[in-house]
C-alpha cells in the first residue's frame, strides 16, 4: 500500500505543476501574441521603407503601419517576393529581398530599385552575424547611406569600393572581409534581380 | 535581518556565483561585449533566480525529493519564458541583440545551483533574497567585465561614446577571445582578494 502511494503521490504532483505552469505560459503567450507579430511586422516594414529611402526617421510605428499598408504591395515571382512602392497609382520603387555569404554567416536584407530598374534607391541590412564594431558597421547608416540613387545601368560591377580611385562606395576600413562580402552579393544579386524583373508575370 | 545581510554578503561579494562558485561563465563571456546588454541579461538573471527560488522554496514541503529537479527544471523554464515573451513584446531590439542567450538562461546552473543549494532548504522569502542577491553578483561581475570590454573594444560605455575619435578600437576586446582573457583576470584577482580556505592559503603564480 505504501508503496503505491510513492509512485502516485510523484506522478499526480508532476503533472499538477506542468499542467498549473503551462497554463500560465499559454496566458501569456495569449495575451502577448499579437503585439510580438506586430513588433516583428513593423521591423520588417521599417526596413522595406529604410531601403526605398522614405524618411522613417520622421515617422511614428503607427505612420511606419499605415503607410506600409497603404501604399506597399507584396508579390512573389519565382519564389521571391518582393514589394512594389507607389503613390497614387504611380510606382516609385521596387524592393526585394536578399541573402547572401558574408565572412561568419550569411547575411540577409533589402534591395531597393526605382520603377525604371536604372538606380539603386538603397540597401538595408536585416540580419547578420558579422564582427561587432568591425563589419558589424554595415549597420551604420554612415555605411548604408552611401547605396542611395546609384546607377546600376550598362555595369558589369554595380558598386565598387574606393570613392577616391572612381568607385562609388567606400568600404569600412578594419572590416575588409565583409565589406568584399556585402560587395559581391550586391554585385550577385543585382543582375538576378533583373532578370526577374524581365520575366512574365512580373508585375509593371 | 541579519540573515538578509549575510546572503547579500555572501551572493555579491565572497561566494559570488561567478568568480566563487564558477557557475554562469557562458552567458558572462557572450553578452558582455556592451555594458547595455550586460544589463539586461544581468535583471533577466535576477528576476529567474530570485522567483525561481521563491517557488521552488514554497513548493518544497510538497516536491517529492527524488523528482524534485524536474520540478525545478519546469519552474526554471517558465520563468525564463516569461523574460524571453516580455522581451519578445516589449523590447524586440534588445532580443535580437542578446538572441539565444535569453533562452539559455534555463542552462545558466546558478539558478539550479541556488535551488538545491538554498532554495530546497530555507523559508520562501529568504530563497526570494538569496535568488536575487546570487543574481545581483553575477550582474556586478558582469557589467565590471562589459566595462572594460565595450571601453576599449568601442571606445564607448552604454552606447555613448566617450573616447574621442582619434581613439583606436581594440577590436579584441569585442571578441569573444576578449571575454576570455578579462574573465580570467577577473577570477585571478578574485582568487587572491579571497583565498580559498580549502586550499589552504592563496594561490600564487
């Protein structure tokens, strides 16, 4: 008799305290579930807005919302989505996502391309684990301002470092490695954007 | 009250959980890079320890003792959930800063360590005000390493950059290999501040 006691006594408790724990996460979890969407949402549409160069500085997360949702549409072509920008039916920009190598893991963000396909609005950085302080400068606005209105037209090689010897970007200085990285996935990715562009079905 | 002072005593000063007891050091070599996340990870800590060894304590009369871990593990997890939604909601860029540290704060084994060392034992308030004071070390431990770390490695503390420009970033402070060597000289102070008795006198060299 004792004995039963000792292995039901454990088990019931066991199950009790799960069951009184997972309660409360799943409460909370409830309870806090849109606003983590939310919050991820409005990281994702602060960076498509940051790389069509939109003055999200100026502008509050519910502006950052209402905008994105009125004036940004997602399509996906070849398994690719991407964003088309316009105001009052014009269209001022195409934004499309990217991953590429950087020098510890990959890195991932957004292009953004005028409705002509003949500059680059901007690039922003979303994800990366690059050296911090070093090529984790990519971060900088220093660094990803220097994308803006460049042209990609009639170019083999879109960005090229050194703004002294005729490049149109400079790289960071300390952070070679990832600075070559960011080069050739812009590089990379640019002519594959393109091409995409120039497909059927892609939205005009 | 005099309780409250020895536990304070003993979790930030000469059982502190890093430099004392070596528990924690994988959290303490990753998010110290900036005294801001440092921070943040440190109050994460304190908060888990401190509620994780309030119920462990209160649950303690009833916990059969040869299950008593996996309760402890369960309490340990939610609480560290809890931290991981909180941030998750309202603070998302600080959770992507410290990324898979936060959940990893259920491996950190100064919360096990206090919950079978103290918590297991004692009333509940006071396993609240050892949980909270063992945490409050680990953070002190911390924010002295970050210190340095995002000094010399950013030329800045808390983000604000208070090295001038001419200042040359030592970028291998920033590196986890930085943590290593700013952990080590930590603990090898520690060991001469306090000797340990066991070894019957400080250790030299």
């Amino acid at each position: 008799m004792a004995k039963k006691k000792r292995i039901f006594y454990p088990v019931v408790f066991m199950i009790l305290v799960t069951a009184f724990f997972t309660f409360l996460l799943a409460f909370l979890n409830e309870q806090t579930y849109e606003r983590i969407e939310e919050q991820r949402a409005l990281e994702f549409q602060t960076s498509v807005l940051y790389s069509l160069n939109l003055p999200i500085d100026q502008m509050s997360e519910r502006e950052i919302i209402s905008f994105f949702k009125n004036k940004v549409k997602e399509k996906s072509i070849s398994d690719r989505n991407y964003y088309i920008y316009s105001e009052n039916g014009i269209t001022k920009g195409y934004v499309f996502q990217f991953i590429g190598d950087g020098l510890w893991g990959s890195i991932s963000g957004h292009i953004a391309l005028d409705p002509d396909f003949t500059q680059l609005l901007g690039v922003n950085f979303t994800d990366h684990s690059e050296t911090p302080g070093l090529g984790g400068r990519i971060d900088e606005n220093e660094f990803k301002e220097q994308f803006r209105n460049i042209s990609i037209e009639d170019k083999e090689q879109v960005i090229e470092y050194g703004t002294a010897s005729g490049g149109n970007v400079d790289a960071i200085s300390g952070a070679t490695s990832t600075s070559t990285a960011v080069r050739n996935i812009l590089n990379n990715q640019i002519p594959i954007i393109i091409e995409l562009t120039q497909k059927e079905g892609f939205d005009e | 009250m005099n309780e409250i002072k020895k536990l304070f005593s003993l979790g930030v000063w000469k059982d502190n959980p890093v430099y004392r007891q070596i528990l924690g050091i994988c959290s303490a070599l990753a998010v110290t890079n900036l005294l801001m996340n440092s921070l943040v990870m440190g109050i994460g800590l304190i908060f888990v320890t401190a509620f994780s060894s309030l119920t462990v304590s209160l649950l303690r009369k009833y916990t059969p003792k040869h299950i008593r871990m996996m309760v402890e593990v369960l309490i340990i997890s939610t609480y560290v959930i809890i931290m991981d939604i909180f941030l998750k909601a309202y603070w998302p860029e600080m959770s992507d800063a410290l990324g898979p540290y936060v959940g990893l704060i259920i491996t950190n084994c100064i919360i096990m360590g206090r919950c079978e060392a103290y918590a297991q034992n004692n009333p509940p308030f006071l396993s609240f005000i050892d949980g909270a004071t063992m945490g409050l070390g680990y953070t002190a431990v911390l924010l002295f390493i970050a210190f340095f770390r995002e000094l010399l490695g950013f030329g800045s503390l808390f983000g604000i950059q208070v090295l001038g420009d001419g200042f040359m970033r030592w970028t291998l402070m920033v590196m986890p290999p930085g943590a290593f060597f700013m952990l080590g000289i930590v603990i090898w102070i520690a060991r001469n501040v306090f000797p340990d008795q066991t070894e019957g006198g400080p250790v030299n060299g």
